[in-house]
C-alpha cells in the first residue's frame, strides 16, 4: 500500500503580514537559521470564484521550488490531513494603527545627570 504525502500548514511572518502555506515538505536547511519548505500545494479550485490573497502568493511562489524561511519568522508548523487555502494575512498587532514608523530603542539605563 502506498503512503500518501504528508501536508504541512506553515505560518511565517513576511513584510508586516502573517503567511499561511500549505506543503509537502517542511525541513531543517542546510543554511543556519532557516527551515526550507518545498513542493507548495496550491489547491486548483473554481475558476469562477478567485481568492486574491491565494493568487498572489501563486505569483509569488508559483516557479519557486524551494524557499527558505527564516526560524524566527516562523510561528507555528501543523501536519494536516488536508490542504487548506492559502492566504496572505494582516498581522498588525498595533490595533488597527498602520505605519512603518516605529519607536527609537530607548537607553537601558538612566543616565546620571
């Protein structure tokens, strides 16, 4: 009997948003600090209904073969029975306060005056 693919979900921060890919391969590289994560599944659904976030992450990783994420973008990785949507989410945890401006690190220590 033939064993089928495992599916993995992954779940990665990229650019200011949270990415969810669906797999069949997710393993340690080569290179420090990364898992690569090859074979993306990308679900031929309807042509009539069109997922603008699945269609741009087919533009994306559409030709990729292989792409290399990261550890410490990485939130969470699920082997599932089956493959889901994949979709490009905000992941603005500012409360809905958008920007690219973020706060200069202040001193760890007061200096003396």
């Amino acid at each position: 009997m033939a064993r089928n693919k495992s599916i993995y979900k992954i779940q990665f921060h990229n650019n200011g948003q949270l990415y969810e890919l669906y797999a069949h391969e997710v393993t340690q590289s080569n290179m420090y600090a990364f898992i690569e994560v090859a074979d993306i599944i990308f679900g031929e659904r309807s042509n009539l209904l069109v997922d603008p976030s699945e269609e741009k992450l087919k533009a994306e990783f559409g030709q990729v073969k292989r792409t290399y994420v990261p550890i410490q973008a990485v939130i969470r990785i699920d082997e599932v029975e089956k493959e889901g949507i994949n979709k490009i989410l905000d992941s603005n945890l500012s409360g809905g306060k958008e920007g690219n401006v973020s706060a200069f690190p202040a001193p760890p220590f007061k200096p003396k005056a």
